[in-house]
C-alpha cells in the first residue's frame, strides 16, 4: 500500500512540474528531472528488492 500511495504522490510531482513548465512558472534544469527520475528509480527499486528477497510478499500483497 505504501509505495501505490508514493507512486501516486510521485505522478503528481510529475504532473505538477509538467504543468509549471508549460505556463513558464519554472525553468527546466537537469536537476529538476534528475530528482524526479531518482524518485521513480527507488521506487522501482524497492518493489522489485521486496518481490525477490523477501520470500512472503508475493503473497500477502493484493491490489
């Protein structure tokens, strides 16, 4: 449940930045979307960490 609720916090920090870029109210950096892509790579990373080692996640996480 906790990285559904990250993965959505995360779609609007996108969602939210896209926005702000197309009305110029913030410059488009590297830093911007190296954070951003950061972000999603842990989340990534977390999911799958959790899926492979830890043998009881399969199963007891439902969407």
């Amino acid at each position: 449940m906790v990285l559904i609720t990250y993965q959505i916090i995360l779609f609007l920090i996108i969602s939210l930045s896209y926005y702000l870029t197309l009305n110029h109210f913030m410059a488009v950096t590297v830093g911007n979307f190296t954070s951003i892509f950061g972000m999603f790579a842990a989340i990534l990373f977390m999911y799958y960490y959790y899926s492979i080692k830890v043998p009881n996640y399969k199963s007891t996480q439902t969407i």
